[in-house]
C-alpha cells in the first residue's frame, strides 16, 4: 500500500489513512479533467504540479513522477513529448482507480 506512509501509526490512524487514501483515488477522475480541459499552459502547469506533490503523500509514487515529468514537458516546446507524458499520467490515474 503506502509503505512507509504508515509506519509508526496506530491502527486507528491506519484505518483513517487508508479511507483517505480511498478517497484521494476516487478524485482523481476530477484532477485528470483539471489537467486536460487546463485552458493554458499555466493552468496546466499548477494542476500538474498539485498532482504531483499530493500523490505522494498518499503512498502513489509513480502517480507524482509522472505529473512532474510531464510538468516538465510543458516548459518544452514538443506537443508530442508533452502528449505522452500525459498519456502516462492518465494511465497511471487508471491502474491507481481500477486497483482502489
């Protein structure tokens, strides 16, 4: 699950962690609406960058390199590379739904 995002809690706080950590999933539907209909690239870039730094505190590593490689495709000029990286952020966002 989260690894060590756990460690040292108590079994109640486990238990919150991982309602939240439900929950945070169940959003994430939401934020990847955010990313796509962003209306500008600055748009894109603060969605992108609040993915990635929330989806480590909830133990989704991967989800967080993700958002912040394709963050760093926005500052690039290759719509392509940019697409892809995307493409990984959502695939990412759907392995994390169909697993929660």
């Amino acid at each position: 699950m989260a690894g060590g995002l756990t460690e040292g809690l108590s079994s109640s706080a486990k238990a919150q962690f991982v309602v939240l950590r439900q929950r945070y999933a169940a959003g994430l539907a939401s934020r990847w609406t955010e990313i796509s209909t962003a209306q500008d690239s600055q748009a894109l870039l603060a969605a992108l960058h609040r993915l990635a730094g929330s989806a480590a505190s909830f133990g989704f590593e991967r989800l967080g390199q993700c958002a912040r490689d394709a963050e760093a495709r926005v500052a690039q000029d290759n719509p392509a590379a940019l697409a892809r990286a995307l493409e990984e952020v959502l695939a990412e966002i759907g392995r994390i739904v169909e697993g929660a």
